[in-house]
C-alpha cells in the first residue's frame, strides 16, 4: 500500500475536504492519505510534520495552498501541489505590521474565520506571522534539483490578484512544463480532483489503473 501525506492549507485540517475525497477514490488497500492538523506557527508546524514523515515514510506528500510552504520542506519523497501559494509567507510576514493592533487582529481573524470540526487554529499575533518570511526563504532553498514537483492551478483563482498564489514565481523555480491550469477555484473542485490530481497521483506512484 502507498501512503500520502496530505499538508492542508492555512485553516484546514484533519477533515478537510480533498485529501477525505482521495480517500472515496482510491482503494484503501491501494492508497491511503493522511491528514493531520498541525500548528498555524510555522515552526511548530514544521516539527509536526517532521515527526509524522519519520512516523509514515510517505510515498508522496501534497501540499495545499499555504501547506505548499511547509511541503516544501519536506526531502526525499515526490511533491505534488494543489493552488501553492509561493507568496503567502511574504504576505503573512507583511500581516504582522497590523497585527500589532487589536483591530488589525481583528480584521485577519475576520477575513480568515475558522470552520467548526479539526481545524488548523489561526493565530494573527505578529511573533508568529513574522516567522513565515523566514520559513518561506528556508523553503525556496530547500528545493531540490533532481526532485519531483508538479503543481495545479486554477485558472480562476482569486488569490492571484493579492500575491498569495503567483504563477511566475512557480515557474520561476519549477519551469513552464511542471503545472497544470484548470477552469476552476483556489479550492480545486471535486471534479478535477477525479480528473486531474487523481491520473497524476497513480502516475507519480507508478500505479495500475
């Protein structure tokens, strides 16, 4: 059996909806992924998800959205992306300007709201969000040359507009042939889950149809 560690985005978690879907699709004796919630600062997260690579031995890891960041960091195993978003650090580090204030805490908390059930704690206090511009910089460079890494974009997705999600910066690092495009959200509809993540996870995974 494979084993997928599934990093969700900033406010998922242990019930979020793509890696729970992946599991309706693939035969649980075939594949199975894992999600697990871990901490919103960044270098707590990161130990988190180094206990649990040493506790799994993933076959690949896929990292969604923010979680792109802390996949990153993650060496040896192939990478598998769902909307990365490569600039979510320096915007978070920005944040932590106004975080400094109660009402600017007040507007992220806001803004990001936190979904009932196992879900990521948001926590806009500037002696975490200042961390993320470091981490980001620590991700980028971890990169490796002879890795795998493959990213979908939705071509509708309205972080582009704030920086979160930048595809030059992906193929900066990655290449013109390392992503897909599909007509569809930040939030990769389930449809394209079917269509596109789930033929690129088995050919990645080097499994029969």
């Amino acid at each position: 059996m494979k084993t997928i560690l599934y990093i969700h985005g900033m406010g998922g978690g242990g019930d979020s909806r793509i890696p729970g879907l992946l599991n309706t699709l693939f035969n649980p004796d075939e594949v199975k992924t894992i999600v697990r919630t871990y901490d919103f600062d960044p270098d707590t997260g990161r130990a988190q998800i180094a206990e649990w690579v040493k506790e799994l031995n993933p076959d690949l890891v896929i990292g969604e959205s923010l979680g792109a960041i802390q996949a990153l960091l993650v060496k040896d195993v192939p990478h598998l992306f769902v909307s990365p978003s490569l600039g979510a650090p320096e915007n978070l580090y920005k944040a932590s300007k106004i975080a400094r204030f109660a009402l600017g805490r007040w507007y992220l908390h806001h803004k990001f709201p936190v979904k009932a059930g196992d879900r990521q704690k948001l926590k806009f206090v500037p002696e975490v969000l200042v961390k993320y511009r470091r981490i980001g910089q620590e991700a980028f460079a971890s990169i490796d040359a002879k890795g795998y890494y493959y990213a979908f974009f939705g071509k509708w997705d309205h972080y582009k507009k704030s920086g979160v999600v930048r595809l030059d910066l992906w193929k900066q690092f990655f290449g013109e042939s390392s992503f897909t495009e599909y007509d569809g959200s930040h939030f990769m509809e389930n449809e394209y889950v079917e269509s596109l993540l789930v033929p690129k996870i088995r050919e990645v995974l080097a499994l029969q149809k």
